[in-house]
C-alpha cells in the first residue's frame, strides 16, 4: 500500500471510530449522571454492558479495515467475579473485549484512556474501570475488591504496557496475586496480530485480521500446586505466561509461511 493511500485509509478509519464514539456518548454521559445522582449499583453494571456492546460495535463498524476472528468467545461466562489477562500489541485490544462473550468486563488500566479516550471517559468512571497508574496499591486493590463483589471480570494488561516489538513482554505479578488472594479464576485472553494492525507509536492502520482466542479457565481448585511453590503468584504467572508463549508461538509460525 502507498503512504498516500495508508494515510488516507488511516483517515477514514478513524473519522469513522470518532464519530462513532461522540454519537454513543450521550448515553455515557446519562449514566454518568444517574449514577451520580442515585449511587445505585445497577447503573455501573449498565455501564459496563454499554462499554461492551461500543468496543464490538466499534470494530463491527469498521470490519472493512479490521477483521475480527474470535475463538472459544464463551469461556469467562458464569465465571465471573474473575480475572482476565490480556496480552497487549495496540490501541485495539480495549475495543477487542467486546468480541468475548463476558459482557460485565472491568479493566485496570493506565491513565490514557482517561484522558485521550474523552467521549468515553463518563462511561468507564462510572462502570468502575480502575485506573491503576500513579495510584497508591491498597486504592487500587480496594477498588478491585469492589468490582469483585459486583460479580465483575476485571481486565488485566500483565505486560503493563503495549509490547514495541511484537515480542511477548514481561510480566508484572498483579493480577495473579489477585486471582489467588481472592480465589478467582482466570482466564487468558490471547490477542494475535492487533499490534500489526496499528503498530505503537503510529496511527496508521494496516487493514486486516485480528485474532483473539479464550484459554480454559484456570479455576481455583487448580491453585493447591502453585500454593506449594516458595513464591506462589510468580508461579501462577509462569504457568500463565507459558501459554501465551505457546499460542502466540503457533500462530507467528502458522502465519510466517
């Protein structure tokens, strides 16, 4: 594809994303309001839903540029409270929540969505998305516990932050002290090739397939032997890891031929 032509379908893709999210606003902004107003629970479960039903909306609308292929969607439903790791490429992998079947997703996140994502912003403060950045631990922790008790799957990026050369990044321990302190399961979100599609650091957008596979949940009463090792989180995170490694792994050599 031509420069001139990547900008200009870059242009057009994300005019579309853009118009798209400030005509949903409104409905961000009224549950913002009737929250505020009544404190009622139901409202941030609402808001959730609707951050769900934008991301699968969003590249809904867009499938001329981006493809979305998912696979075993089902997994995290009647699971919940639980935890679901993502690995992280691009900016598509919020809006690739919406192509799993879990409907109340609650993801820790950094502060740039906050701040760059303004059409948005009402909707994930009053769904409870936690932002994690600059934030003292026992704030966020007790924030994650309140997402629990509303039965939420919270949203973890291990890598911290969107990988800058497509490579597996390392992971951070968070979300699997979580998952063991509070007894929840988990359930890895494998995210192949989004980082193609838009690459950090860029806007331009390179049209083509995305791919997002649900792993068998980890549940529970599979915790024991990781328990009995000398630091259990970091042995849950290897465990955890070591898949992605493998399905990440297969699809780059499926695909490099």
């Amino acid at each position: 594809m031509s420069k001139v032509k990547e900008k200009l379908v870059s242009l057009i893709f994300f005019t579309l994303l853009l118009t798209w999210s400030f005509l949903l606003a409104p409905i961000g902004w009224l549950l913002y309001l009737l929250h505020k107003l009544t404190g009622a629970r139901i409202i941030r479960s609402w808001a959730r839903f609707a951050g769900w039903v934008y991301g699968r909306s969003s590249l809904t609308l867009l499938r001329p540029f981006i493809r979305v292929i998912s696979v075993n969607p089902g997994e995290a439903v009647g699971k919940t409270p639980c935890v679901i790791t993502a690995n992280h490429q691009s900016i598509l992998d919020l809006y690739l929540l919406g192509f799993q079947d879990m409907k109340q997703v609650c993801p820790i996140t950094k502060s740039w969505p906050f701040r760059l994502l303004v059409p948005l912003t009402p909707v994930m403060r009053t769904a409870g998305y936690v932002e994690a950045e600059g934030r003292d631990l026992d704030q966020i922790t007790r924030e994650c516990r309140e997402r629990i008790e509303e039965r939420a799957a919270l949203v973890f990026y291990p890598e911290g932050h969107r990988s800058r050369t497509g490579e597996l990044g390392m992971f951070h321990v968070g979300a699997f002290r979580l998952a063991l302190d509070e007894n929840l399961p988990i359930v890895p979100m494998v995210i192949k090739n989004s980082g193609a599609r838009i690459r950090p650091g860029t806007f331009l957008i390179h049209p083509g397939v995305v791919e997002i596979e649900m792993l068998p949940a980890i549940m529970p009463s599979e915790y024991e032997r990781f328990r009995k090792a000398p630091i259990p989180h970091r042995a849950l995170l290897k465990h955890v890891r070591a898949m992605y490694e493998e399905k990440l792994s297969a699809y780059n050599a499926a695909h490099a031929r």
